[in-house]
C-alpha cells in the first residue's frame, strides 16, 4: 500500500490526493482552491512537506507522491 | 481603563498601539474555557501561541472551538513564538510555519539552550534574529537579562527586546532589576519583560523600573484561581506604569516628616 508520513505516522495515500484534499480530510473543512475555508473562517493551519513550507496557495496544486513527509501545524498553547 | 491607556498612552509596536501593555502567555492552562476566562480577565490584546502538530478536536468536545479561534473571537492579536526550538534552524523554519498558518510576520523568538534551565541560547539566538529580520519577520526577541546582549538584538533588528526576569516558570521574579534598568535605559525598541514572574509585585517592578510592557503565562494560568490573579496583574501593570511615570520619591536613609513640626499645640 502507498503511503506518507503525516505528524510522524504513516498514513494511507491514494493515487492522486492533492495536499488540499489531505488537510481538509485531517481539519474537516472545506477548502477552497486558494486554501482558505469554504465557511469563510480561518484555517490557522500550516503545512510543511518534506521540510519545506508549502503555502496554501499551493496546496491544491500540489500532488502528494509516496513517503512525503508531512506535518500539519496549528497554533496551541504554549508561551 | 483600557481605553483610556490606548488613547493615552498605548504600547506601540510595528506601528500598531495595543492598549494594554500586558500580553499573556497561554502555556499551562487545564482547559480552554478556563484559559478564555483568564485572558478577558488579564486585558491583554496580545497572546503568545505555540506552533504544535495538528490534532483533531477530542471526540465529544463542544464546538470545534481551538486556541486560534478563542483568540479571534476575543480581538486578541496573535503572537506565534518558537518555544521548544534549540536551533537557529529550527526556530527558522517554525517561525515560516507560524507566520504561514496564523497570518502574522510577528515572532515571539525562543532559542533554548537546555531543558534544565530553558535559558536562551545567545548563539543560535543572535544568528536566529538576524535571519528573521532578513526575511521580513517582527522578532520579539527573548533574551538573557544581558544589557549587551540585548543591545545587539535591537541593532540586528528586532522590534522588541524580551529580557527574562529569572527562568521560565520559575515564579522568582526579578533576580537581576539593575541588568533590566540598564537594558531599559539603553533601549530604543520596545523592552519587554519576559518570564520568570511569580505575582502582580514582579510585574509593578517591571514596569517601575522602566520596562514597556509584562509578558507572563504560568503565574495566571498555574494560579489557584487564574482570574483573579489575571485581574491582579491587569492592575499591577497599568500601577507599575503610572508609577515609573509620576517620578517616585528618593531613598533617603533617615526619617523626613510630613507634618509640620511649627504651629504643634503646648500640650
């Protein structure tokens, strides 16, 4: 089975998953093509792929391949 | 009173006035609610976050109200810092995370040295300031409480200089006041003191002895009642300004009477 690593866990990657489609199945919320949510909000996500920050404007662009490595951020409490 | 200090006298940074000059850390707060109460209660419009992977809300939670959403519903500007990095590198590129997830160029910076004494490694933060700057971030630059260290920070660029007070989460308060006078008089950004705060008497010093403005986490959100203690440093800092502003009286070594000693009745 094809697979990435998502926050360091090896996870199911089928044929043609965009990177917009992954942070939308792990936030669920909709996106739209220009990465931000569908309900008019803010995600409050950033994505790193293979330690190199894609912005969200990318995200829909990019097709993710076998054993990215990918790491979701949100901002928790801390400081 | 909020108001009246961003009319009259607000914390000015990058160019935007914050009306209260005590920005709040988030760390250590059981609860999310819990940690909202105390943030309304402190005053602050400016709250540190850290940049953690992301987790699916707990099964059963209410809402899918997160940190940055309590923030947002609240008019609390975001402060995104490094904590947990030990490298230039690292901080670099959580710094990037921060700045692409929350939509802000400020950066609390935080290069530890150690786990033992979470002491800033001077090093990797002055190589982390100057790379920041360079790619147009705001640093807030967490410091040692070394005026020359901190003098370095604000020619290399940072917007605001963060000296700590005595380590994080130690609850001693000002171990070093004379360091954080001298960093003060020599400063022309923003001095911002930063951990190390026990009670709202630290966070008065603070602000007497010059500082612009208080950061703290643990000493509300650990308290055994965190709105009120949050409550007690919104007045420690608006006190400890007004203060430093009206020109305290000098130290004298022997007694100067307030009453006058003419006109005493022969009793």
């Amino acid at each position: 089975m094809s697979t990435i690593q998502l926050n360091g866990a090896t996870h199911p990657l089928a044929a043609g998953t965009t990177l917009s489609q992954l942070v939308a199945t792990v936030t669920g919320r909709e996106l739209l093509p220009t990465g931000k949510p569908a309900d008019g909000g803010r995600l409050g996500v950033a994505v790193a792929r293979n330690s190199g920050i894609v912005p969200r404007s990318q995200w829909s662009a990019t097709a993710l391949e076998l054993h990215d490595d990918i790491e979701i951020v949100t901002a928790v409490q801390g400081g | 009173m909020t108001q009246t200090m961003l009319e009259t006298d607000p914390l000015v940074i990058d160019g935007i006035p914050l009306g209260s000059r005590l920005i709040m850390g988030t760390g250590g707060a059981p609860s999310l609610d819990g940690l909202g109460a105390a943030l309304l209660a402190s005053g602050t419009e400016l709250t540190t976050v850290a940049m953690r992977r992301y987790s699916a809300p707990a099964a059963g939670s209410t809402g899918g109200t997160n940190l940055f959403d309590l923030l947002l519903e609240n008019n609390i500007r975001v402060l995104p810092n490094t904590a947990g990095c030990f490298t230039a590198r690292e901080a670099l590129m959580t710094a990037e995370l921060g700045r692409e997830a929350l939509e802000t160029d400020w950066v609390k910076l935080e290069v530890i040295a150690d786990e033992h004494t979470l002491l800033p490694d001077a090093v990797e933060l002055v190589e982390a300031t100057e790379a920041l700057v360079a790619r147009g971030f705001k640093v807030f630059a967490y410091t040692n409480d070394d005026p020359v260290l901190a003098l370095r920070l604000e020619q290399l660029g940072a917007a605001a200089v963060m000296p700590l007070g005595a380590p994080i989460g130690t609850g001693l308060g000002i171990l070093n006041p004379h360091n954080i006078e001298l960093i003060v008089s020599r400063a022309s950004v923003p001095v911002i003191l930063d951990a190390g705060i026990g009670t709202a008497s630290d966070a008065a010093l603070a602000m007497e002895l010059g500082c612009d403005a208080v950061l703290l986490a643990s000493a509300v959100t650990r308290a055994q009642d965190p709105v009120a203690m949050a409550q007690a440093f919104r007045h420690a800092v608006i006190g400890g300004r007004l203060a430093a502003q009206a020109g305290r009286i000098p130290r004298r070594t022997h007694a100067l009477a307030s009453s006058a000693m003419e006109g005493r009745p022969d009793l």
